[in-house]
C-alpha cells in the first residue's frame, strides 16, 4: 500500500521522539515507512472512536500499529498523524 504522510504526521512523529530523548532520523519519512509496512489494523474502544469522530468532524479513519506507534489513517490511505499506543508517551 502507498501511504502519502501530511506535514503534520510526521512533525507528530519527530515531536513525539524528541519527548522520547531518541534520536530523530535524517530521513523519518523513509522510517515511517518502513513501520506502516509491516503495522496491522486495530481498532479502539468505541468509546475512543465515538469521541475522535466528533473531535475531528466526523472523518473516517483507521488505525495502524507496530512498535509501540499508531497510524491514523484517512479513507483514502493519508496518514493524518502519528501517535505512540501508550497515550502518556504522546
């Protein structure tokens, strides 16, 4: 599958590490995607997927994880951001 990442997916991505103290990658773009290749769909509570459809206008998403990372992920396969499983990580 060919996911195009927003700005804002990957900013999340280098963000998130920086909290982390890790290393950012010269090229995170490639790391991402070398992650969302191998992640598996899951799906959240639905009392987390009620209160994100409502925060964010109602879109359509999934979610993608591998590693410790999750991939929201719009209908027409955008990553729309990038955020750790463990929310007090994010």
């Amino acid at each position: 599958m060919s996911y195009i990442f927003t700005k804002h997916a990957i900013e999340q991505y280098i963000s998130r590490l920086q909290r982390l103290g890790a290393t950012i990658p010269k090229d995170p773009e490639k790391i991402l995607r070398k992650l969302i290749d191998r992640s598996v769909e899951t799906r959240l509570d639905n009392r987390h997927t009620v209160k994100r459809l409502i925060n964010h206008g109602f879109k359509v998403t999934k979610y993608l994880e591998t590693d410790g990372w999750r991939f929201v992920v719009s209908e027409d396969e955008i990553v729309l951001t990038v955020e750790h499983v463990d929310p007090s990580k994010n």
